[in-house]
C-alpha cells in the first residue's frame, strides 16, 4: 500500500477508516496480466503509458496517491482497477469491508473498450444469443467486443447440465445490455457496455435491499450456488457476491481479475 504522507492525523485517521486503495505490490504483473486479458486491444505499457494496439496512449497511475473508498469508485485510475486482488474459486463468504475487487472501473478506459452507450456506441457491437436453449430459450443481446458473446454463450451451456434443481437461479437471465447508471450514482453501469448479466432477482440479494448496522457496515447476504459462480469465472466473468457491496444477481466479463 502507498503510504499517507503530509496530511493531518484527523484526515489520515478518516481516510484509513473509509480503506485507501493503494496500488498492489505488485502492480506491473497486474498489469501485464491486463494487457494479456485483452490481446486484441492492448499492445504494452511503458513507463506510466498503457499503449493500445490502434496507438492510443492512456496514463496508467494518474498521480492522486491512496484514495478513500468513494474515490476509488468515482475516480479509478487504470492501476487503482487492478489494485483490490478477486479470490476467484473461493467459497461464498463475507468479504472485508469495502473490498469490492472490479468496482473500480476507468472510465476512459471501458469506453474506449466498449464504448459510450449514451453516444450510440455500444449497440454497433451488439449481438443476440440465445440463453439456455434446451432448458428456457431467452434472447439476450450482448456484445461481440472481445467475444463476450462467445464467453456468455458458454457459460449457458454449461449451466445446462446442472442439475435441473438449480435453474431457479438462472432462469430467465434478468438482464444484459442495458444503458444506463449504477443504482445511486452517476456512474456508467457495466451493463451499459453489454458485458454483464444479472440472474436470479427474486433469489439475489443486493446491499442496497439491506438496513446497515449502527456502524454503517452492511452484514453479508448471498443465496447463489458456488457452482455456478465457478462457471462464470471460468469463462471470465466476475461476480458481485464477491464484493462487501454485494450484488449476487451481478456477473461482468473482466477477465483482467481472474486467474
């Protein structure tokens, strides 16, 4: 973690309270690993200079030092992305407070990725496949930007071979593209770059649902098998039960996370 330097103890005192994100110790394997999550978009790093295949040159670490929780979500840099290690293949369990480990999105960068749906830029890239199509057919429109349709198209078919006690979980699917913010904020929802999927809403549980404690902490709440969050990771898709925010319904392709 980066230290806090030259600020007051109060100030300091608060920040560590609300968790600074700081870069991980190991912050160039991390984003070596972000560059070989997306071959077909990222060439190299060099120095602070995260190099795109089409020449686009985007800052890596934007020089603000460790940031209070609600800036790291408001204002992720490209390493403040990587800084918060998913336990991918870990059973279902509380995670720390405010680890949200793929919450922090650049913005810069997922539009550039994907691009801005309020533009019209996305639904150049979408794509329909058809959820489940032996068990509950459902077309679902995401899209064809690093194959994520391929990847979700996967996913499908191997959640049909669970066993039929489990599609309550995930059927019908509750949603993939859709353009708009994250619930209370005004910040782009990965929806919105069709690259998530939510199941199960009327067996998901969302911290936002909850009433916090005395303290503010919210306690942890998740009814989604561990089976089928192990098919979405191994496909590379993150869940949202892994998060101290959590949103167990929430899966999004971001395989810079995962193993």
């Amino acid at each position: 973690m980066r230290p806090i330097i030259a600020v007051g103890l109060a100030a300091a005192l608060a920040l560590l309270a609300a968790g600074p994100f700081a870069h991980g110790a190991d912050s160039s394997g991390n984003l070596q690993h972000l560059i070989a999550a997306y071959p077909d978009h990222l060439e190299r790093m060099e120095d602070n200079t995260l190099l795109w295949r089409d020449g686009t040159r985007m800052q890596i670490d934007d020089g603000k030092g460790a940031k209070a929780f609600e800036a790291w979500l408001d204002d992720s840099d490209i390493e403040d992305m990587l800084a918060q290690p998913y336990p991918a293949g870990a059973d279902a369990s509380a995670p720390a407070r405010n680890s949200d480990p793929g919450r922090g999105r650049n913005l810069d960068f997922f539009v550039k990725m994907y691009g801005d749906c309020r533009k019209g830029e996305v639904v150049q890239h979408l794509t329909e496949i058809v959820w489940l199509p032996k068990k509950a057919p459902q077309r679902l429109l995401v899209t064809k930007v690093n194959g994520v349709d391929q990847k979700l198209a996967a996913v499908s078919a191997e959640l049909e071979k669970l066993p039929g006690t489990l599609d309550i979980y995930f059927v019908p699917a509750a949603g993939t593209y859709n353009c708009r913010v994250i619930d209370g904020t005004d910040r782009p929802s990965a929806h919105g770059y069709g690259i998530a999927i939510d199941i199960a809403t009327r067996r998901a549980d969302y911290w936002r649902w909850s009433r916090p404690a005395a303290d503010g902490s919210y306690a942890y709440k998740n009814r989604i098998p561990i089976e089928i969050v192990s098919i979405f990771e191994k496909h590379g898709f993150i869940w949202g039960g892994r998060w101290y925010h959590y949103d167990t319904m929430h899966f999004e392709y971001r395989p810079e996370l995962l193993p």
